[in-house]
C-alpha cells in the first residue's frame, strides 16, 4: 500500500508523473499517439495485500495459491511479475497456458479452468501435473478415459489416478446474480459447472466424489464486477457446505482444498479501492469461519481487482473540433482498446483524466464534451458528455482503471494497431531523467506489417485459385 493507504492518492500522483515522463521521452507523441501504462509498484501492492488479507484469517500452515485470471491481463511480462510477487496463475485455454508457461508458472502454481476443453488439452494438463476443474458430467467421463484403466483399483472399484494433478469439480451454487449480467456467473441458467439446485444435480455431484477417490477439489465462482460481497460469501458458503457434506457421507476428508475463485469488485468511480481484499476476507470469515480453519486448502482466482487500477491508456487529441455546440476531442483510443465501454457504456464507465501537449494535468473550467475514438461508427466515445477541462489539438487524454481487460484484449476494428504497453516505477538512480520515471517494454507496439500478415497476407491469391467445379 502507498504512503496515502487505500485512497488511491499515491497512485494518482505516480500516473501524473509517468504520463508526463512518456511525453518527455517519446513514448507519446505525433507518431506513437497511443499508449498503455501500468505502475509496477502498485501492482507490486496490490499482490501484497492480496496475500496479506487471506494469511490474516486463515490458519497457520494452510495452504494457499492466489493464482491470477490471466484472461484479465494475457501479457507474459505482467504474469512474470506476479509469479515474482507469489501469484500464479489460473488458465482458461491453451493459449492461456502457453503465456503461463512462457512466463515460468510452475505446474503446481496452475489451474486450468475452461467451460470447453478438448481431450488434447486435458491430457497436457494432466501430463504436467496442472489442477483442474470439472465443468460438468461430459468432461468427468472425458477425464475418467484419460486415467490408466488398468491401474490399481481404489476405493469404490475406481481406477486410481495416475497424474499428479490436483483434480476437482467446478459446481454453480446458483445463488444470484448481480448488476452486470454478462459477468454473473452463479445464475440459474449459468454456462458454467454443474447447476446444484437442478433436480438429482447435488446428488451426482456427490456420488462423482463418492466414487472417485482421486477427486480432491470443490470448485465456484459466483461472477465478476457487479456482484456484491454479499453475493460472492453467500456463493462460497454454499460451496463449503457441499464440501463438508461430501467429506461427511464418505467419511473422510477427500475434499482437502476448495476453489473460492475470484470476481472483487473494483471502484470505476474514484482513486479509492474498494472493498478490498481485507473487507472480503473478514466478511468470509465471518460468514464461513470453517473454511479457515486449516482443514482446507484454498484457491483464489482474482483477476480484475489485481491489476485494474494500475493500467492506464493515454492518447494523443488528434483533432478538436464541434458538433451542435458540443466540443469534441477527437483522439487514438476508443473501441479498440475500450470495446466494453463503447459498446455498454453503463455497465463500463470509464473515468477520464486531462492533459496538456506536455503530459501535464490540465487545468481550466471544466466544459462539458465528448472524447471520441478514432473508429469509423458514431458510436466510437469513450466518453459522451463529460465535464472536463477543455482539450485541444494536442493534449492527451487518459482512460483510467484500464489495467484489466482493457489495452490487453485488442479489437482489431478498422485495423487499427495494437498499442505497445510500458510498465513504469520512480527511476530513483537518475533524478534529472525526464520525468523520474524509468519505463519497460511489455509489448512492442503492432506493425503494419503483422497486421497485413494477420489479415491473410500471405493468401493474397488463395481466393482467386478456386473456381467453380465443371463451370464452363
């Protein structure tokens, strides 16, 4: 935590510092007009806390595996620096666990959860020793084919398990959903896992573990961004509740580690973070003291509240102009980089900060405006009628709280580029570079080139080769 603790003013002052500092050196500029930014240093916090909260109520001696979302930041360098700070890593396809891997995420650090995984993907994740979460009936055929049918038999006549893989089921409590639906995921009609008030569907999932020796975990997660505390505990003690009952009828303590997933909530209105990993540790364990009782091992899966409000994208204003009265700035990040926001902008607000040609706060009387991408539909606004001061040709404007599922998950909208991301921390070594910031390359800014490549460069004439059979 900062200096300032949680109200965010430390961070705020270390953004205004390196948006000035990517000017100064060229980050920013005429030519590069777009750019993502993370604070190392508060990623660096947020991790510690994250790690501080659950040690502060768990049992001495539980075990523990905060391991982030990658889909909420797939970037190799961010993964590497969470692995650095204890965090590893919960995969949802292959691609995922490539960019785990390609960061040194240890097979035992992992967890692969994914609605759809084919066989090939279960059986490297077996073959490596990776935790996995069961979706449904299907899938926990798929993985009983995968084990040695000719293995010594365990209890219930099951073949045992022959991978190192911690192996479990992922369950929906079904407890609700919250303000955004697309990101509630423990709805009645939920995609994912095995829907528990269905009728006969606690009773399968019992008699799974009943008959399956090696099945040792208990998965939920009841949504993302929208879901109240209140929400995410309740989903948690109908998981623990199905442990403990499990554990009962078999008689033994199979169930040793339960899955809480993640889904914190971050605060898009203000520096503040809120709630934070402390309250929602205390309001678990109040809510479910058995669950930190060392009698259970524990896994997370936080994503979003991580690394959310230590992203920042800064864009050049292109153009400044007017519509019906209202000014417009005109500038380089709009859907590509904020496709939520554009498209649900209320569910997706973002906040916009200010700055002059300089990478200055701007100042002045706040005027009410709109800040445009630079996608052609009249849809493209990060944001529509905000109070700012009054940008002009050439100021920059950022879009806050981005650091998640924002400059990482490109939409290749009129082909525009991927912006390169740079991850920053005060340069105390040199105290006369510009700006006292030292900046990292986390990803190279996208070239024409791939994009040409990506759009099937290569097959410039494939289409023209095929021709109707017998025409003529």
């Amino acid at each position: 935590m900062d200096e300032y603790g949680s109200t965010g003013e430390g961070r705020a002052a270390r953004r205004d510092e390196a948006v000035r500092a990517a000017v100064e050196q060229g980050l920013l500029g005429p030519d590069t007009p777009v750019v993502g930014l993370l604070d190392v240093t508060g990623i660096r916090e947020s991790a510690a806390e994250l790690r501080a909260a659950f040690d502060g109520v768990t049992a001495p001696g539980t075990p523990v595996l905060h391991a982030f979302a990658v889909k909420a930041s797939p970037l190799v360098p961010v993964l590497r620096l969470l692995r650095e700070e204890g965090i590893g890593a919960e995969v949802a396809s292959p691609g995922e666990l490539a960019l785990a891997r390609a960061a040194g995420l240890s097979p035992d650090r992992t967890v692969l959860d994914s609605p759809a995984k084919t066989p090939s993907e279960l059986r490297e994740a077996l073959a490596l020793g990776i935790a996995v979460n069961a979706d449904n009936p299907q899938e926990l055929d798929r993985i009983d084919g995968l084990m040695l049918p000719h293995s010594p038999k365990g209890m219930g006549g099951a073949p045992m398990a022959v991978s190192r893989s911690p192996l479990g089921i992922r369950v929906n409590p079904q407890v609700g959903g919250g303000s955004i639906g697309a990101t509630s995921t423990a709805t009645a009609t939920s995609k994912f896992g095995v829907a528990l008030r269905d009728e006969g569907a606690r009773e399968w999932v019992v008699r799974a573990y009943l008959d399956r020796p090696w099945l040792s975990r208990l998965h939920a997660h009841t949504g993302s961004q929208g879901i109240p505390l209140s929400l995410m505990t309740q989903g948690v003690a109908e998981t623990y509740a199905l442990a403990e009952e499990i554990n009962r009828r078999i008689g033994r303590p199979q169930i040793d580690t339960i899955d809480i997933g993640g889904g914190l909530p971050v605060n898009f209105a203000s520096d503040v973070t809120t709630p934070t990993y402390a309250e929602y540790a205390r309001a678990l364990r109040e809510a479910v003291p058995g669950l930190f009782d060392g009698r259970y091992g524990l896994v997370t899966e936080f994503g979003r509240s991580l690394l959310a409000k230590h992203g920042t994208i800064v864009a050049r204003v292109e153009y400044a102009k007017s519509a019906g009265g209202r000014p417009i700035a005109v500038t380089h990040a709009g859907v590509q980089v904020a496709t939520r926001t554009v498209y649900v902008p209320g569910s997706w607000p973002l906040r916009i900060a200010a700055y002059d040609a300089k990478g200055r706060p701007r100042s002045g009387p706040e005027v009410v405006q709109d800040v445009a991408g630079p996608a052609c539909f009249a849809g493209d606004l990060l944001a529509e009628g905000r109070a700012l001061p009054l940008l002009d040709q050439g100021d920059y404007v950022a879009a806050l709280d981005t650091g998640a599922y924002y400059f990482a998950h490109h939409y290749a909208y009129n082909s525009l580029a991927r912006p390169g991301v740079y991850g920053f921390a005060p340069d105390h070594s040199a105290p006369d570079r510009a700006g006292g910031v030292r900046f990292a390359t986390v990803r190279d800014p996208q070239t024409l080139a791939s994009i040409v490549a990506e759009s099937g460069g290569a097959h410039a004439g494939a289409l023209t080769t095929l021709h109707a059979s017998g025409s003529g």
